[in-house]
C-alpha cells in the first residue's frame, strides 16, 4: 500500500498490428529503450508520487515487471503489473481491478503515447479536483475534415472549429469512472466514451503535440527524431576499470581470455586475468551498476578460479539489461611480461568476441620502476562507452 489518492493506469497490451513489429508495440525499441520505458519514465517524474498500474500483454508480464521496476527505482512499491485484455476497454478493466483503496482520482494513459510530459498528466489532475468531471487533454484539428457518404463520396464539411483530437491521460473521480465501466453496453476507443455513455460530464484541457500516439512505422521514425533531437549526446557515458594481479609461479596465465602457455601464472582468488577484470569494471563503471567485487563477489565460492570470459559475458549482460549498448573498450596492459605484441590482435579478437563490440588492446612498460618495472605483477586499464 501505498497512500497515494491518484492512481495511473499505463494500458500497454496492445499488439500493434499497425505497426507491423515481432513484439508486441510497448516493448519495441525507440533509441536503446522501449516504448513502455519511455511513458514510464515521464509517469515517475511526476511530483506527487501515484500508484502506477502497468496493463501488459499476459505473455510478457514479467518482462514488462523488471523493466517497470527499473523505471521506477525507489518508488517500486508504487507498481502494480497486470495482464491486459482482448480490446482497450478489457485492458483498462483489469486496471481498474487493482486501485489502492486510498486512490480517488484515476488517469488512463496510452503507453503507445510514450513521450507525454509530465506536465500533461499535472495539468489532467488539478482538472479533475477543481471540476470533479472527467478530463481529457485535446489539440485543435489542424486539416479541413470531410465527412463521406457510404459510397466514398463527400457529403459535406465538418467545421473543425469544434473538433478536438483527443489524447492521453484521462482523468477521472474513481467511483464514477468504475460505475460507468461496469454500465459499459459496448467497445469503446476511449475512457471518456465510457464516462460520456454512462451521462456524466467530459472536459477538454490542452494537450500538447509531444503526446502523440505512436500507431504506425511513421510515428515511430517520428519518436526517433525527436530522441535524438533532444539528447544527441546525452546517452553516451564512459567508464574507468584498473586491475593489478601479482606473479605467482604455481599458476597458469590467463590474460585478455588467452592462455599463455610456458609463461608464470597471475595470483588472484579467480584465474587472474588483469585484462578481462579491468574491462568488466570498466563496463560497470559506465552503466553506473559498481564495480566487479561488488557483483559478482570476490569471496564468492562460484567464482573461484573462474577464467575472465565467465565475469565478461556476465557484465555484458548487466550492462545490456540495464539498457545500455556498448560502443567500444580499450584497454592498455602495463608490465614487462609476457610479450603482448606477437598475440595483441589475437587478444583483440577475442575480447572483441566476448564483449561483442571492439576492444583495442595496448601494451606498455614502465621503464624499469614500480612493481611492474621490477616484474611482480600485471596492470590493466581499461575505459569503455556506452550508449543509452
Ligand atoms: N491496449 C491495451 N490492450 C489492448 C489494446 C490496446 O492495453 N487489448 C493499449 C495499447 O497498448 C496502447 C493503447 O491501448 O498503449 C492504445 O492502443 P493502440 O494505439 O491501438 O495500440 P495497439 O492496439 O497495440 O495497436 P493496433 O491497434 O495497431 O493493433
Ligand atoms: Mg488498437
């Protein structure tokens, strides 16, 4: 429970047969993050924090659960998730079932109308407090509209002087809104159809054109414009990662994912590999998710002597699930031995292959000083960026 008096139910278990994706449309990609994160997102930036009601399609709840809990950080407890239904109408229904009993004003929401400022949904709030009625946001008609007969010729002119169109959140007082959904005698397109069939009062506040809905190819390439628009660099964020293993002679040598055979062993609680550790804290480091020890635990037993390429592809993962892509890592190797050069490209290829993007490797001594110069250890840098 969550004391909230608003509740926001965030519809998106369409399919998006106009679209014409693989996934269902609240789960297709726009700049590395999913239409469903996006709305959620603007949801979360809300002042006043509200129960938030995610209506997901029944074969993808629990993606649609890790990537809502994500969003929402420390307000998880804020979230509910439910599966959705056949039509719109069904998938609010489902909403509705879930309000906190605390709740008295609820707002609809069209994930699909992912970029929604947090302004929009303010303003539909206050308006249904100061009112008491039901709120929808609206924005001129901006063509000349037509109306036809049933043979596809034109009948006559609509003046569009009093026409809106008409978009999301929609506001309502609760106990009205679930007395009109339980009158509801057919399918409706939206929730004030539901409210107005069942007599109750509907008014329109201005909506703004970023609340577009996204239906079709073209208002997804749209979103994608406007993504990058906003933040052409905004998304990118490097990282840090250094790692510094001593010699120890009764071990093999594990570097940069290579054995090296006839070559003294690394000491450390895995294999001690400097280089893979390195750009794992790197990666990390960039995706803001912490270091290495602190995921994957150096006093862990499943790690002992585990080689670089299991906490890589591990990292790898971390980092892709937290939404980011990984541009490229370089990594430099600091020590006298063993040789990198005859196998640098080697090296680069398979650390390339593990983290699946370019790694460039680097090699360097210290001129003789420090406990690399002296020949007690192996240093790795390592830096990587991202992308969001
Ligand atoms: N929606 C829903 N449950 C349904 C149908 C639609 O939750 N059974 C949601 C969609 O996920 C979307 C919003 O209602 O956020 C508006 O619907 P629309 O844009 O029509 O999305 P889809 O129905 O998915 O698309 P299409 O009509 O092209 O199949
Ligand atoms: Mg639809």
């Amino acid at each position: 429970m969550t004391g909230s008096t608003v509740a926001i139910i965030v519809v998106a278990a369409g399919s998006g047969t106009r679209l014409g994706e693989p996934e269902p449309k609240a789960l297709v990609s726009i700049g590395g993050q999913t239409i469903l994160e996006h709305a959620l997102t603007r949801v979360f930036s809300l002042a006043d924090a509200a129960q938030v009601i995610v209506v997901a399609p029944a074969a993808r709840l629990d993606d649609a659960r890790a990537l809502a809990l994500r969003i929402a950080g420390a307000a998880a407890d804020h979230v509910t998730v439910v599966a959705g239904g056949d039509t719109r109408q069904q998938s609010v229904e489902a909403g509705l079932a879930v309000l906190e009993p605390t709740v008295d004003v609820v707002l609809v929401h069209d994930s699909a109308r992912s970029f929604t400022p947090a302004s929009q949904f303010e303003a539909v709030i206050s308006a249904v407090r100061s009112t008491g009625g039901g709120i929808i946001p609206g924005l001129a008609v901006a063509d000349t509209i037509k109306q036809l007969d049933w043979t596809g010729a034109v009948e006559r002119t609509v003046d569009r002087s009093q026409l809106v169109a008409v978009q999301t959140p929609q506001g309502f007082p609760r106990a009205a809104l679930i007395d009109a959904y339980a009158r509801a005698a057919e399918d409706y397109t939206d929730d004030a159809a539901v409210f107005a069939a069942a007599g109750l009062p509907v008014t329109v506040v201005d909506g703004d054109p970023l609340a577009f809905k996204i239906t079709t190819q073209w208002d997804l390439r749209r979103a994608e414009s406007i993504l990058g628009e906003a933040a052409p660099t905004a998304t990118l964020r490097t990282g840090i990662g250094i790692d510094v293993h001593g010699f120890d002679a009764a071990q093999p040598l594990w570097l940069g994912g290579l054995h090296w055979p006839d070559e003294e062993g690394l000491a450390g609680h895995s294999d001690g590999d400097a280089v893979a550790h390195a750009v794992c804290d790197a990666l990390l480091s960039a995706a803001g998710l912490g270091d290495i020890g602190g995921n994957f635990g150096t006093s862990d037993p499943r790690y002992a002597g585990a080689h670089g390429d299991v906490f890589v592809c591990a990292t790898v993962r971390l980092v892709t699930e937290a939404g980011f892509s990984i541009e490229n890592v370089a990594v430099q190797i600091v020590g006298n031995r063993p040789k990198i050069a005859p196998r640098r490209t080697l090296m680069e290829d398979r650390m390339s292959a593990l983290v699946g993007s370019p790694v460039s490797v680097s090699a360097t001594t210290t001129d003789g000083l420090g406990f690399t110069g002296r020949g007690e250890g192996v240093t790795a840098i390592a830096t990587a960026l991202l992308r969001r």
